[in-house]
C-alpha cells in the first residue's frame, strides 16, 4: 500500500506542473491564469480519485488534500475554491459511505491552505521547508481523524491501516510541491519584475527627446529607440545587426567609434559632437556614450544622442550678440520692470555711468525730465503693440548734462508671448543736433534778431493761406516799417541801429500769440503773420486792428541805448486774407503798399489795404468804445411797452432798453447788444438794466396807481449762469425795495438748453423770492414738453413771427393753438406779442388767448409817457406820445420793439 501511495502522490505531483506552465502561457493575464489554475489543479484532483486507494468500500484515499491546500496557499481564494468545487463535486458524484467525510476532508485542505496563506501575509509564518512538513503532517492527521468517522470505519483502524507512511509520505509531498510552487512563484514574480522594468525604461527611453541606440564594442547596431524617426541618418529596420562605421559617413562614423572605445576602457561617459543629414535637414548632434556592466565576452553601450541644433545656432548667435553688444553705439538691456540688467562700454563713454552704478537700477535714472507723460504714453503703446520704437529723446548723464540721442527700443518675448526684456541701443546725436541746428538757423532765421527771416515767412504764409482756404479762418499779415529809423543809425551808429531792431524783435515777439509768426524782412522792416482769426470777416478785421494799435504803443516806447533813451515809431499795414483766394505776392504787396499809406498819412499810423474795411472796422471799434464809456454814464434809458387784455385793461408792462448817444441819437438795440456781446460787457450791461427796472419797480410799489403792475425784464444767459446772481438779485431786491412778487425774467428757450440743471437751481432759487418767470418768443427755439414741466414758469409769449400771418397762414395758426393749448394745461398765462391787426386780435381771441402786446394798445415809450398814457389803467389805450406812431397804424415788426436787455429781438 505504501508503495501505490508514492506512485499515486508522484503522479499528481507531476501533473501539478501543468500550473506551471498556464502561468507562463497567461503571464499578462492574471485573472484568467488564477481561474485556469484552479481548473488544473481540480483536474489532477479528479485524476488522483480515479485511481485511489480503498481502504473500504465507498472509502478511499488519495493525495488531492496535498494539492488542494498547496493551491490555496499559493493560488488564492479563487484558484483553491475552484479546486475545491471540482474536486468536491466530483466526489459527491462517486458517492460511498465515505462521500460526505471525502468532501468534508476536501474543504478542510482548501480551509487550511487559505488560513497558511493569511497567516503568511500577515508575517505570521514563513514557507521554510520545515513548515510545509509540519503543515502537511497537521493536515493529514486530521484527514485520517475524519476518515476514522465513517461508518464502519474508526481511527484506530485507519491509523493501523495507513499508520505512520501516510502521515510522512503526504507531509512529505506537500513540503515537496509547496516547494515547487513557490519556485515557480518567485520565477513569476522575477519575470513580471523583468518586465515591468523593460516597459518602464522602454517608456523613460520614448518619453526623453534624445534617441537611444544599444550597440556591441565593434559598434554593431543592438537596438534603436526614438520618438522622431526623421532624426535618424538611416531609418531603424536598416540598420539593425550593421555596424555604425558602415552606416555613417567618414569622418563621424570613426568619430562615434572612437568614443565607445573610449567610454568601454575608461569606464566614464564619452561625449562627442557631430553633423549629419537628415530628412529634417543638415542638424547638429550631441552623443553621449556609457559603456554597460556585464560578464559578457562582448561588452556592450548605451549611445543617447540629443539635436543640439538650435542649441548650438544660439550660441552661435549669442558670440555674434556679444560681439555685437560691444558696438559703438550705447547698448542697455533691462528686463520688463525696466530694470537694467547690462550696459556696454559705449553706454558708460556717452553717459558717464560705470556698469556697477546702473545695474538694477530702473532705466528712468537716465531721464531729463524734458518729456511728459503724453510722449511716454505714446512710446509705450507703439511699443506693446509693435514691439519696437525708434526716435529723440532726451536723457541725462552723470554729470547732469542734458543731451539728445537717437534711440531704438525691441521688446523681447518668450514662446509664450510674455515680454522678458527690452533691449535699447542709441547713438548720442549732440554733434549732428547742434549742426543740424545751427544750418537750420541759417536757412529760415536773422541772424541778428534771430526772427524768421524772409524764407521761413514766404514757407508759413503759403501754408497760412492753404489752411485759412481750407478751414474757413482768416488772417492778416502786418507789415511794421520803424519811421525815421535811418537818423538812428546816422547818429548813434550801426551797433546802437543793430541795438534798437534786437529791442524792437523782442517786443514784438511778447505781444503776438505763439501760433503767430514775426519776421525781420529786412532792413528796418518787420512782418507778423497772424493765423486764425474769425471767419466774419469785420470781426477778423477788428481784432488784427487791435493788435496793430497794442503793436504800435510797444514800438513807439523808449528804447535804452547806452546812456540814452530814444524813441522810434513804427507804421503799420495790414492786408487781410481769407474771404478770397490770393497768392503770397498778391499778399505782401497789399500789406506793403498799405504801410507805405500808414506812412504817407504822417507815419505812426495804422491802415488797411481794403479802405471799406478800415472805415467800418474803425467804426466798429468806435461802437465799443463809446459802450464803455456809455456804461459808466447815464446813456441808456428804459422804455416801457404796456401787455393788457383785449379791452385794453393794462395788467403788465415789459421794460425795454434804449441807449440815447450824445451825437448818434438813438442806437438799435440790435447793434449795441451785439457790440456788447463782443466785448464782454453784456454782464454788466444786463445787471445796469435790471437795476434801473427794479429801482422803477420799487417807485410803483408805493403808488396806489401801478401797485398792481407786473414788470417783465429780459434776462442774458450770462446773467442767468453768473455763480452768485440770486444772491445779487436778492441784494438788489432789498435794497430798491423791488416788491419780487411783481417782478416778471423773461428767459428764452436756447439759453436754457445749454446747462439745464443749472438753470432750474438759480430759478428755483430766485422763485422762492417771488421772482416769476416767462418764456419769451416761445416756439422758434428748442420747445420741449421735459423742460416746461421742470421749469418754474407762470406764462408763455408767443413770438410775434406767429402773429404776423394770421388768420392766414394755417401753420402759424396751428402753432398758435397748440401754445394756448399746452399753457391752459399747465396752468400758464399767455401773451401774444407783436399784435398789430384787428384781424390777428380777433384769431387769437378766438383761440382762447387773453393777454396781448404790440402797437395796436401800446407802443414803447418813456416812463413819463408811459404813467400818462396808463392813468387810468382800464380803458382804451390813449394815443401814443409826439414822436412815435399812432396805434391804429401799426408799425412793421422790426420797428416795433428794440431789444431791452441780454436776449430781447430788436
């Protein structure tokens, strides 16, 4: 029996080794190679109990306990409990008295063999040879234990049957396949080992740039590895088993050679450096070269060859930018702070800093403060958005000279895109600067007065007469010829006339505007171009006079020369340009001939070559003048223009304003109100007015007669805007004793458009006074619903151009009832002015206007005439006074009503 027990456990074990080989066949498989396990070892199982040892009927005895525990120990749960099953089914098929105890003894191999396998694991027992014997004896201890449980067997009976043999026999097989398993285990594990690491240096070798040959020490191609086969001389499959000195080309083949020598003997790294051809072009390759460790007769290197081609262009172009950094001209490199990071020799010859003082200080140290933050700004932007920027500057040296240089900034990016230096080259430019200067100078400048000379005048006027063309301005050109100018030089001598013409430019060069041109034509003459003037040509005209006349006060002062003072005058003509198209001699003779005029009529003068224009501007002046002198007398006067219903019952009165010149008479409102819109003198002029209008206001006010009153005064914009005219209004009230309930501003709809938040602040301020308001001439400016319900108003006037065409024209009369309509909604009065026709009374009547003003009940009149006419106040109103027309012959609207104050329609 003993001998069939050996046979039947040298069988098993022998097709045990069929685990061995599914581990090899399914080595990247581990699942599946754990469940074929499991089937493998079922499988002997099955083959064991079919050729078992019986001890009894339905009782055998068999070596599967040694391989069931064997595959749970080193299979696993799933390789022993697929054992287990087939090996366990199979039995409960052979049936037997020993079937139950045959499949118990089954499960406990497997049990066994996964609770070794769990206290292996946990470092709890080891799988020394000693322990698989001990284990193997335990287990099949208790295998006969539960064998002697079957009936009509006992444990003293299987004991004396199989005795001590089995015990050592199967301890034994177990010690023996544990032992073969677990060298199959560690032959496993050293081969995936194996491969895990050749995968992971496959991939390190992929995953580098550089390419990676293996080659023997005759230099016979092993292996090629590389991520760009269009880097390699020869592609791969060709190469492959030759020899490097039959592939390359002399000399880089004998080259390599050498190094893999050189690195097999040395044991150290070789480098070595080469050119070749490839399908990327000529490129430029760096070998690194280490010699493997081995007992083999062949030793064998590892060549990595890395593309240093751009590499190597750069240091090439880094020796021809060092080169190049060392230039004549001054070079700075800072970095995008604009801190500087490196200079060159000529940075230190032009600014005097040595390299140690500049580095890491900002580029800004070389500032001269002449530029501002515009031309910054500027330099800035072309730069960030072109990268380069090339001009003047001008910078400062060490020593604080201020001097100019011809500059050229580059911006320097990454790959990225992101700015990481900029690099400045410039040329100190003083030299050329001061030449260039100095040949301008020469070219377009006198050279005594250092004025623009004939040259540089003839350039500017021409340019003067293509811009005032093209524009729409004026100008004038002045020609200044210094009277008796030759008994100076007579006299005193050249150098007191050379004197007295520097003296002379300076003057005139103070009096002019900077866009303004002065030249010295020659001689004792000078010439001012004078730019951009105003297109109307009277204004234009007016103001070149009034430079003239300030240019003749500076010429006709004393000049100091020497010990003495001198006086020398000067005359002046002036040629106008502009409205006409003329040429630069055209021009200059017309300013010439009128200077010699200025001269012919007693020197010291002024005159215009165009004598219409002289008279009128010469008027004009006179105009303004006499308004001065006007405003700080008692010339202007009110007159005053009843507004009453349409029986005539007087309930208002609109003061309007009248300037009784001493030789002129009576001028129109319209030329002095626009002579003091030009002056700047309609401030003083509207608060003049007001308050003769409140000083009359005051007067009514204490009699029982006109205390009812309502007095419209016209107000100015500039008045209106003034930062402080409600509290001067509310100063003015108080002290004339002007009762502001009474007190009626009438405000035209153009002068509130321009600031209407300010507007409706000042009005808000003067409303809580008393003070009323009206829109006067309302419909023939900006008529806004937004603005009439913002405003604090109490009545509208409807502009005389409206009343004119009625009942004719149906659009005047459409206008007509929609003002009578929009004032009846808001709860405005409304008054029509420049009534003159029974027929327009009786339309406006009709459309449900009550309150009226114009010639046909009253015309404009004295105070005195006024107070006769309006006494009583109901009533028709009475003939107008001697001098005015009567009101049953209406006057044309133009003649009707003279402007008041600021805004009023002559």
């Amino acid at each position: 029996m003993t001998l069939e027990l050996i046979q039947t456990v040298a069988l098993l074990l022998a097709l045990s080794l069929l685990h061995g080989f599914s581990l090899r066949c399914l080595a990247t498989r581990p699942r599946l190679a754990r469940l074929a396990s499991g089937v493998i070892f079922g499988t002997v199982c099955i083959i064991g109990m079919m050729i078992p040892i019986n001890l009894a009927p339905g009782v055998i005895v068999d070596g599967r306990s040694v391989l069931l525990s064997m595959a749970a120990l080193f299979g696993g749960p799933v390789t022993g409990l697929i054992a287990g099953a087939i090996a366990g089914a199979y039995r409960l098929w052979l049936g037997g008295s020993g079937m139950v105890v045959g499949t118990a003894v089954i499960a406990l191999a497997v049990a066994l063999g996964l609770a070794y396998r769990t206290a292996w694991a946990r470092g709890w027992l080891d799988r020394k040879p000693i322990n698989l014997l001990a284990f193997g004896v335990a287990l099949h201890a208790l295998s006969m234990v539960m064998i002697g449980l079957v009936p009509g067997q006992s444990i003293a009976k299987i004991y004396a049957t199989l005795g001590m043999p089995y015990l050592l026999i199967m301890g034994a097989a177990t010690t023996l396949l544990g032992l073969l398993l677990q060298d199959l285990e560690v032959r496993q594990n050293n081969e995936r080992a194996l491969r895990e690491r050749k995968a992971r240096l496959r991939a390190i070798a992929s995953a580098v740039p550089d390419i990676l040959f293996v080659l023997d020490e005759n230099g016979r191609y092993l292996e090629v590895m590389t991520h760009d086969e269009a880097l390699l001389y020869r592609e791969t499959e060709t190469v492959l088993g030759r020899r490097l000195q039959d592939v390359l080309p002399e000399p880089v083949g004998a080259r390599v050679m050498s190094a893999i020598q050189q690195a097999i003997h040395s044991g150290a790294p070789a480098i070595t450096e080469y050119e070749l051809d490839t399908p990327k072009g000529r490129r430029i390759f760096e070998g690194r070269i280490q010699a493997i460790d081995g007992q083999d007769a062949s030793r064998t290197v590892v060549l990595i060859v890395q593309d240093v081609t751009d590499r190597a262009l750069l240091e090439q172009e880094r020796r021809i930018a060092a080169i190049a950094f060392e230039s004549q001209q001054g070079m700075m490199v800072t970095d995008a702070s604009n801190r500087i990071l490196r200079v060159n020799k000529a940075f230190t010859q032009v600014t005097g800093y040595a390299s140690e003082e500049v580095i890491g200080k900002p580029s800004s140290i070389l500032s001269s403060g002449r530029h501002d933050e515009a031309f910054y700004r500027e330099l800035w932007q072309q730069l960030n958005e072109h990268d380069m920027w090339e001009g003047e500057v001008w910078n400062r040296r060490r020593n604080g000279d201020v001097y100019p240089e011809r500059l050229s900034i580059s911006a320097v990016r990454d790959d990225s895109g992101v700015v990481t230096h900029y690099v400045g080259c410039f040329t100190d430019i003083t030299q050329s600067k001061a030449s260039e200067e100095e040949i301008h100078a020469l070219a377009y400048y006198d050279h005594l007065t250092g004025l623009a000379n004939r040259r540089l005048l003839t350039d500017r006027l021409h340019q003067a007469l293509a811009h005032s063309h093209r524009d729409d301005w004026r100008g004038a050109l002045m020609f200044i010829d210094l009277d008796d100018f030759k008994n100076i030089n007579d006299l005193l001598g050249h150098h007191a006339g050379d004197e007295l013409l520097t003296q002379a430019a300076t003057r005139l060069r103070a009096a002019v505007r900077e866009t303004d041109t002065v030249s010295r034509f020659g001689g004792d003459e000078f010439v001012v171009l004078v730019e951009q003037l105003p297109s109307d040509e009277v204004a234009a005209a007016a103001t070149a006079e009034r430079l003239a006349a300030k240019l003749l006060d500076q010429m006709g002062a004393s000049y100091a020369i020497g010990n003495q003072h001198n006086v020398c005058t000067a005359s002046i003509g002036i040629a106008m340009f502009g409205g006409q198209k003329q040429t630069v001699d055209e021009l200059m003779q017309s300013a010439d001939l009128s200077m010699y005029e200025a001269k012919r009529q007693g020197k010291n003068q002024i005159r215009f070559f165009d004598p219409v224009m002289q008279r009128t501007v010469s008027e004009r002046l006179q105009l303004e003048k006499d308004l001065r002198e006007a405003l700080s007398g008692d010339q202007f006067e009110l007159h005053y223009q009843a507004q009453c219903d349409a029986d005539g019952t007087i309930d208002g009165v609109e003061a309007l304003a009248r300037w009784r010149h001493p030789t002129r008479g009576l001028v129109p409102p319209g030329v002095f109100i626009a002579a003091a819109e030009r002056c700047g003198y309609m401030q003083a002029l509207g608060q003049k007015l007001l308050e003769m209008a409140c000083i009359q206001l005051g007067r009514w006010a204490g009699d029982p007669r006109f205390s009812t009153l309502r007095l419209s005064v016209n107000m100015s914009a500039i008045q209106l805007y003034g930062s402080n005219f409600a509290a001067d209004t509310c100063a003015l009230l108080e002290r004339t004793g002007c009762p502001a309930d009474r007190l009626v501003f009438e405000l035209t709809e153009s002068m509130l458009i321009s600031d209407m938040e300010g507007a409706i602040q000042t009005m808000e301020a003067l409303r809580k006074m008393g003070i009323r308001f009206s829109i006067d001439d309302f419909g023939t400016g900006y008529s806004s619903l937004a603005y009439l319900q913002r405003l604090p108003l109490d009545e509208l006037k409807i502009d005389r151009s409206f009343v004119h065409d009625l009942p004719d024209n149906a659009s005047s009369l459409a206008i007509v009832k929609t003002i009578v309509a929009l004032a009846r909604t808001l709860g405005l009065r409304v008054i029509a002015e420049g009534v003159e026709e029974p027929r327009q009374l009786e339309t406006l009547m009709r459309n449900g206007c009550t309150s009226f003003q114009g010639f046909m009940f009253h015309c404009p009149t004295t105070i005195e005439a006024f107070e006769a006419q309006a006494h009583p106040l109901r009533g028709a109103a009475p003939p107008p006074p001697a001098g005015d027309e009567p009101a049953s012959a209406p006057r044309p609207v133009q003649a009707a009503r003279p402007a008041a104050v600021p805004g009023e329609h002559p």
